[in-house]
C-alpha cells in the first residue's frame, strides 16, 4: 500500500483530479460493502480495473479536448 499511495501522492504533484472520473461515494461505500465479505482480493482487483478504465477514458477525453484524437 506504501508504494500505491507514494505513486498517487507523487501524480497528484503535477496533476489535478477531475472528479467526473473519479470513484462516486455510492461506488465507493458498494465497494466497501462487498470488501467486507470474503472477496477482498477480488474487489481491490476491480477496483484497480475501474481505476485504470477510469483513467483512460479521462486521457481519451483529454486527447480528444486537445485536438490530438479524431
């Protein structure tokens, strides 16, 4: 988890976080409530998977805003 946060802490340096592509709190306490069963691993691994979706679809959107995708 310390590498995680190091790696988010240092992207938040030069970068500001568009809350369109950001985890909902609806989303987040669904993801809370499936933690708290027996698929931890499964759930941080989705949630991992969302993060990635999330992040492209917010540099597609920006290439996109730039001119750069067509």
């Amino acid at each position: 988890m310390d590498e995680i946060r190091k790696y988010i802490n240092n992207f938040r340096k030069d970068h500001v976080e568009n809350s369109r592509f950001s985890m909902r709190i609806s989303e987040f306490i669904s993801a809370t409530k499936e933690a708290k069963g027996e698929k931890v691993a499964e759930v941080i691994s989705v949630i991992f998977s969302y993060g990635y979706a999330k992040g492209y679809r917010a540099c597609q959107a920006k290439l996109k805003k730039d001119g750069v995708l067509v």
